[in-house]
C-alpha cells in the first residue's frame, strides 16, 4: 500500500508537496543503531522531517481530487495541513521553540496509524527540519511510545527511555549559529535525551505539530499543548498558522485557537 507524506509549501494555503513512499521501503537508511533503535518493523524508515522537494516534481494542491472533495468543508476549519495539525510561526532567523504536552492515551484504528506530537525548527516551506518529539505506533496492533530526534535527511532517530500514556513531554529545540540542539524530556519517568548537532538550517518556521507520515491518525482524543514558546516568547506573539489534518475522507483533526496566555492550544481527534 503506498503512503503518502504530504509537507507544506511556504506562504500559500493551496500549495502542497507529496512524498510517496511504498511502505517506507524507500527511504533511506534506518535510525542510527548506535544512539536509539526503530519502531516496529515496518515503520522503522517512517520519516517525520522528509524532503519537501520542489514544486516541479509533485502535483500542485487545487488540482488534485483530494483538494476537490474538501473544497466545501473549509468552513470552521482552520488551514488544511494534510498530515500535520497543529501552530506554525513563518520568518527568519528563529534560534528555539519550546512546549509542553501530555501523552495520550490513544486507540489505533489500523495496523497503519502513526502520529507524533513534536516541536521544532523548520519543515514549512523548508526542506530542513530539525525535530524531537514521541512517536505511537500501531503496527503491532497496539500503541507503542517511544521518544525520538530527527535532523533532516538524516534518518530520525528513537531512544531506549520508557514513554506512556499520560506521561508529561516537555520538548526543546535552539540553535546557536549552525549548532541545533534538541531536548526532549519524560517529566513523568525522570528522563531526559540531549543531541547536538551542526547543521546548515533554514530557520524559517517554528513548529508546533501532531504528524503523521502515513496520514493516519489513531484517536489520539486531544492534545493539549502549553508553555509554547518562540525565542523565549509566546507563541502568540508570532501570529502563528493554525493547521487541521486531513484525508480523502475529510478533516482529521482540529486545532482549537491559542489561549489567553498565547502558549496553550488544543488538538482535538475527529476521524481517521
């Protein structure tokens, strides 16, 4: 069954560009041995940062059926994010982005549903991306969390430390010059994983994401999201885009608005 990893083009609601991938067979290299270890087999090469590519190589959104079987059900929705929900600030220059949320206690719907929650630098309207976050797999049948990194094209990479459902994720990403630093911590297990790495970004967007790359969602209920922060500062402060996620079959799920505080949001589950 081909998947589909839909990423977002800068500066236009209507602009999308796609990433089959055939049961992630071809991507590349699986996540580094020697730092963290896959998912389930079968999703071992699932790419939350994949290569956005240009607008050349792939179909254009307005022209596609998925576009046309939505047009008409944009009211009360927020901008279709196709595989990503969630906040994105779009500019230059950002340098950290920080938030918090608690896992969810999620069902899966199918053996293909995948989803993670993260925050970082990068990926809209960008082909760099540099994110940590908690990935739930279903693959086998059940919800597996595990903790992970990714520094696009790099394979992403998973830690070892125990995540579950109803744990408090705090997760970090800044940079300093070329040195990106990702920071994901399990308030509720007591660990934390710190990576370093040097990378050209584009630092371009900030995020603040629930993704799926095989645009299947398990019912994750809500999400909710705080202590959001850009640079230091709320994320409200960034007019941020608010993102809802889609399939063929209609929105996935909704973004509520930015709270008073201008850190906290919701992303509520509707369908797979």
């Amino acid at each position: 069954m081909q998947r589909i990893n839909a990423r977002l083009l800068a500066g236009t609601l209507g602009a999308v560009a796609l990433t089959a991938v055939a049961g992630f067979s071809g991507a590349s290299a699986a996540p580094h041995a020697a730092t963290g270890h896959a998912l389930t087999p079968g999703l071992a090469h699932a790419r939350f940062g994949a290569h956005i590519g240009t607008p050349a190589e792939h179909p254009i959104l307005g022209r596609t059926a998925r576009a046309r079987a939505l047009a008409g059900t944009r009211h009360g929705y927020n901008v279709n994010g196709y595989n990503w929900s969630g906040m994105v600030a779009t500019g230059s220059g950002f340098s950290s982005t920080s938030t918090s949320w608690t896992e969810p206690s999620v069902s899966c719907n199918s053996s293909n549903d995948l989803m993670a929650p993260w925050v970082g630098i990068d990926g809209y309207g960008s082909s760099s991306v540099e994110q940590t976050g908690v990935a739930t797999d279903c693959s086998s049948g059940s919800p597996v969390y595990q903790g992970w990194y990714e520094v696009y094209p790099a394979a992403p990479v998973y830690y070892d430390n125990p995540v579950s459902a109803g744990d408090t994720i705090t997760a970090t990403v800044t940079r300093s010059g070329t040195s990106y630093t990702l920071v994901l911590t399990d308030n509720t297990q007591g660990w934390t994983q710190t990576t370093t790495k040097s990378y050209d970004g584009a630092n371009a967007s900030a995020d603040f994401v629930i993704e799926s790359p095989t645009s299947s969602y398990p019912d994750f209920g809500e999400v909710d999201f705080s202590g959001s922060t850009v640079n230091g500062s709320a994320l409200g402060n960034y007019s941020p885009i608010a993102m809802d996620a889609s399939n063929d079959n209609g929105y996935e799920d909704q973004t509520s608005a930015l709270g008073a505080d201008g850190e906290s949001f919701s992303i509520s589950y509707l369908q797979e």
